[in-house]
C-alpha cells in the first residue's frame, strides 16, 4: 500500500532509517515512531519508496 500523503512518506522514511541502524530510535517523533514499532522493514520500505509527486501535504483521518 502506498502513502497517501508526503507527511506519511517522509514519517516512513524516517523510520526505516531507524529500523536499518542508520539513524537512533530515539530521535522519532510521532507517526514515524508508531510506524517503527508497528510495520516491518518491508511495509516501510514500500510506503517510503511511494512517488511524492502529485501526493497531498497531508490527509485527515476519517
């Protein structure tokens, strides 16, 4: 499943970035902290990888 916003693309990325070692686990902050701790290395990747062109700021949740 691809993001739906450039804020879950990034939060993504920041957080596979924690799950590969590349960046601290303590430096996440909200979404990318939840995505750390609940989707795996590849559900990450794939919502990190997503094209953000054409991709909304952000999307409320209904």
């Amino acid at each position: 499943m691809p993001a739906r916003s450039k804020a879950q693309q990034r939060a993504a990325g920041a957080a596979l970035s924690a799950k590969r070692g590349e960046t601290k686990v303590s430096d996440l902050q909200g979404a990318s902290k939840e995505m750390y701790e609940t989707m795996t290395e590849a559900e990450l990747e794939e919502y990190a990888s997503t094209d953000h062109e054409g991709l909304p700021e952000k999307v409320d949740d209904d």
